[in-house]
C-alpha cells in the first residue's frame, strides 16, 4: 500500500465501497472542518480497472462527497491524500470499506448483511470475518441471518417499519409463512402479530424453545427450527415435543420416589405452583415434590413441600402429615390420553347441541383461555374534548346502561368497566367454566343480550366491519348524534365548511359566504343546525362521512364518493335530503 494525491474528478466510488449506489451521504458532521483544512485522513482507493487513469474509492466516499461541496463552494484545497491498495483484491476492499464506515458512521445491520454476503461470496469463512471485525462468530451469523428474509421483509427493516424482535422471529419463517405475513401487513383490517406473539403464530399456536426440554434434544430427533438471530431452538412439532417431555417427567418422578421422596404432585399447565401456598418441608418428615408444568414447556421441581394446611395439623399434632400418600391413578402421559379421547368426544358431540356450543363460545369470549384472546375496543383518543364527547354521547349511555345490566345478569360486580375478562369471586380458579354454567342456565333472549355487548366491547372502531353492521342494521346517525363543541373544535378545511354551509343552508348561502374565515362558516352552519340568529332550523344533519355508508365532501376524502357541487335545484336547509345530492361515484 502506497500513499499517493489524487485529483478529485480522477476518483469514483468503487463498487465495492458499502455506500455505492445509495443517496449521497450525510456529511454535514464534517463539512466545516474540510472547509478550514480539506481532508487530512487518506481516502483508501485501488486502480479502476475499467476506467484506466482513474481510481476506485473503497473507503472515503463521506470525504469525497465533502470535498466536492466545498469546491462547488469555491474552496479548492487540491488533490486528494489517498492509500492505494493492490489491485484486483475484492474480499480486502470490501474489508476495508465496512472496517472504516463501522468505525466512524455505523451502519444499519442490512447493510452490514449487504456486504458480508459479498465477502462471503468472496471466499471469506465466517471465522476470518469475525476476527477482521472483532465481532464473535455468533454476531456475524446474526446478521448473515437477515438473507434468510424476503428481500421486502429486510427493506421494512432499515426502514423502520419493523422492530427487531419481529424480525428475529421472522428469521425463523419459511419463505411461504413470510409471504402469508406480508400479505396481512397489507391487508388494512387483519390482525399482524409482530414480537413475541410472531412465534405463536409461525408455531400454530404454541411456540417451545428446545431449552425447556428434559430430554436430549439431538437424540430424539425431534424437528428443530433455529432461531438464528440468537442462536435458539424451537420445536417444530409441540405434539411430538410434548409426548418426550412427558416421558421425560414420568422418568423423573420415579427417580424421585425410588429416592425416598413419598409423593411428586404434577400441577398441570392450567395451574401454577405458589409458593406462598405452601411451606418447605423436607423430605424426613413428609415434603413433597412439586412438579409445574408451565404451557411454554418449561418444567420446574419445587423439592420438600407441603401444603399449608398440612403444615399447621401438624403443628397441632393432629393427622400425621407424614403418612405416605397413594400414588395417583394416571400418569401424566395416561391423562394425556384421557383428555385427548373425551375433548374428540365432546366436541364430536357438540355438532349436535348449537345451543351449547354457541353458550360455550361466549364463554370463551368472555373469559379467555389458551387459545382464546380478546380484547376490548380502547375508544381511545388522545384529545380531552373527544373523549368526554364520546364518553357523554347517547350511542355510549345507552351501551353502558345495557352493559351494566349484562354484569348483573352474569352475577359480575357492577364496577367492572368490560363483560369481557369479567369473573365472579366465587369462580376463583375457572372463570370460563363458571360463565359456561351460568349462561347454560339463562333462555336464548338473554344469551343474545350477552352475546350483543360482548360483540360491541370487542368491534374495533374505524373498521370495515363497523360499516357493514351499520349498513345491514340501517343505523340512522341522526338518532345517535349531534354536532357537538368536539366536532366543530375539529374542522380545520374552509372547502369542507363550505360543502356544509350549503347543504344546511342552501347554495346561496354558501355562495354568498364562499370567502369568509372558517369560523364564520362554522357559525353559520351550528345557527342552521340549532334554528337560532333567526336561521331555519336544520333537522337530522349528519356530515357525510358519519352516514353509513359513509362519503366524502371533496376528492381528498378516504371513502372515495366526492362532491363538490350541488344542482340548482337541490333544496335547501332541513329539506336537504342525502339521495338528493347526486354522487360522483359510489359510495
């Protein structure tokens, strides 16, 4: 290497240089000082193989671009210092580049992946890779790990568009689940799970890591997909996972009672093990072990245990605490079995009781369980006047009012804000099961009122579903609302106000008033709407946006039914009728 000054129009960015082909750099950091002193650091270039007389920049593409501004600028600080490198060398340019942007403007990590794919390609083993950039092994797999994803997947990602959690577990999807992804991204009204809730998804609904298990995991030669971004496991099949889990369990326990322990209590996944249930006993004088089985498939031993009540009898001296409790009937791969059998039973037999299975569905809506989850629409906002107008509106008094009566029936306490996730005190272990009971004994009328607010908590505000409910109920907004100081406060578009001016008050009027500040206009439309200042009296004026199917005032709107003019007949004022303002398209 040789250090050598270049004239600035005799170097080009090389292609290997990591900022090739991208927007101009940032160089505002740098700018003053090339100004006062033009580059002091060298520029790293090679001979520009397919440009004779010219040189490749590797690295230093930031200074170049900074010293071509300031010669725009009439500041010529002359050639350019530059470290020639050997020509031909692509695995040590492309080093070179990366080493130096890494150490003085960090680059996002698809970049990073951009070029050591390219000094991969180029013959670099990961080993050498690592050590040229003091990076661990585990590192640079992690971010070679990014071309396991659609090219579009990576682009949201240096966007920002996508955290990194989500992109870690995307790592883990087959090109097809990343598609399937993708396309609910895209799709306005879909649910797209995104951190921690992606594995579940990509999993079928249960996502085990490969450290929970009790069992070698190589030996079993169970499927394994690998989280390569952290070098994690997961079970590809949670059936089979479970089915060596279980049997990994049994094997325990029996190691546990040939030891001398006198009972292991499995706590099944529905359960947790609390500690404050129970005292530390050991084993002479009866502890127990306790084995939690968490849904994840993590196991935990609680060695020399008993429960409470057991610990105080024996404190009186009462029943022995210490006799050897029987062994249970069923072991945990038997109760597998067992409730496996029944739940294809039951649920065989529901086909025929609809009344049943929708009873137990609001159940489930209700209470929750493993795999169901709910929630309830926030109606957040925000702006204090938006939520005490929607807070103080009669669509929501005459909700809450109905929901307040739903509590009562389910025998929920009248403070709770939701009938969803609502449980009783005496339901302390299955609130689902509980609801189940109680819905079971209610007539159809009754579980329809429950079914009608369960629905409404979880309709989510803004959606294509909230249109269509309206649409095929044939809501009249004009029953529900009015216009309030939150929706006047609102409207900021003179053209809009000025659309409204004429349909409660005619076209004149808004002729007339076509040049006057927005609130003027507003007045002039909450005087027609109120029947006051001597104003006809404007009866049911919705805007057309809240009228189901809803329309918009001009082409700027979101529903795509613009109109921007009224015909010279149109009436006038509370005569002004919707379907007697033509609209542009359909709504």
């Amino acid at each position: 290497m040789k250090l050598e000054f270049i004239a600035h129009d005799k170097l080009v960015p090389a292609k290997v240089n990591m900022r090739f082909a991208k927007k101009p750099p940032d160089v505002t950091d740098i700018l003053p000082s090339v100004r006062s002193r033009g580059i002091v650091v060298p520029l790293l270039v090679r001979p520009a193989t397919a440009s004779p007389g010219l040189s490749e920049i590797v690295a230093g593409l930031r200074r170049w671009t900074a010293d071509a501004i300031v010669r725009a600028e009439g500041i010529d600080h002359g050639p350019l210092p530059c470290a020639i490198l050997d020509e031909g060398d692509d695995a040590a340019a492309i080093e070179a580049s990366l080493i130096e942007n890494v150490a003085r403007l960090d680059p996002d990590e698809v970049t990073q992946w951009e070029t050591f794919v390219r000094l991969v390609k180029e013959g670099r083993p990961v080993d050498d890779i690592a050590t040229t950039f003091a990076l661990s092994n585990s590192a640079i797999r992690r971010i070679l790990a990014l071309g396991n994803l659609l090219p579009r997947i990576r682009t949201l990602y240096r966007a920002g568009e996508i955290d990194r959690t989500t992109v870690r577990h995307l790592t883990l999807a087959s090109k097809s689940q990343q598609k399937a992804w993708l396309a609910l991204l895209d799709d306005p009204d879909a649910y797209v799970p995104s951190g921690h809730q992606l594995k579940d998804w990509l999993f079928g609904g249960q996502s085990i890591s490969t450290e929970h298990a009790l069992f070698d995991v190589a030996a079993s030669g169970l499927a394994v997909v690998a989280d390569l971004f952290e070098e994690r496991g997961f079970f590809g099949d949670a059936d089979a996972f479970w089915t060596a889990q279980e049997a990994a369990i049994e094997a325990a326990r029996s190691a546990y009672l040939a030891s001398g322990w006198s009972d292991v209590v499995l706590v099944p996944a529905t359960e947790h093990f609390q500690a404050w249930e129970y005292e530390k006993t050991p084993k002479r004088k009866g502890g127990r072990v306790f084995v939690d089985v968490r849904r994840n498939g993590e196991v935990v031993f609680h060695e020399g245990y008993v429960t409470r009540a057991e610990a105080r009898r024996a404190d009186r001296g009462g029943d022995e605490p210490s006799a050897k409790p029987r062994r249970p009937e069923l072991t945990s791969a038997m109760q597998t079995y067992v409730d496996l059998h029944v739940h294809a039973a039951t649920r065989a037999a529901l086909l025929a009781h609809p009344a049943v299975a929708l009873r137990l569905m609001v159940a489930h809506a209700i209470a929750g369980s493993a795999l169901w989850t709910l929630r309830a629409e926030p109606q957040a906002s925000r702006d204090d006047a938006v939520r005490e107008s929607i807070e103080t509106s009669r669509g929501e008094t005459v909700f809450d009012e109905h929901r307040r009566a739903v509590l009562a029936l389910l025998g929920f306490a009248d403070d709770e804000p939701t009938v969803l996730g609502g449980h009783r005190a005496d339901w302390p272990k299955d609130s689902l099961s509980g609801i189940f009971a109680r819905l079971i004994e209610l007539p159809d009328p009754a579980v329809m009122d429950v079914i009608a607010i369960v629905m409404g908590e979880t309709l989510a505000a803004g959606s294509a579903a909230v249109l269509a409910a309206g649409a095929e109920i044939g809501i009249a907004m004009a029953d529900w609302w009015q216009a309030d100081d939150a929706f006047f406060s609102l409207l900021r578009d003179k053209e809009v106000l000025g659309r409204m001016v004429a349909e409660v008050a005619g076209e004149t009027v808004a002729d007339a008033n076509r040049t006057e500040k927005g609130t003027t206009l507003k007045r002039i439309v909450a005087d027609h709407l109120e029947g006051s200042d001597g104003r006809p009296k404007a009866d049911r004026w919705v805007p057309r946006w809240m009228r189901v199917p809803p329309s918009d005032y001009t082409e700027r709107g979101r529903f795509g039914a613009a109109v921007t003019t009224l015909p010279a007949s149109a009436p006038t004022g509370p005569d002004l009728d919707e379907e007697a303002v033509p609209l542009a398209r359909a709504a």
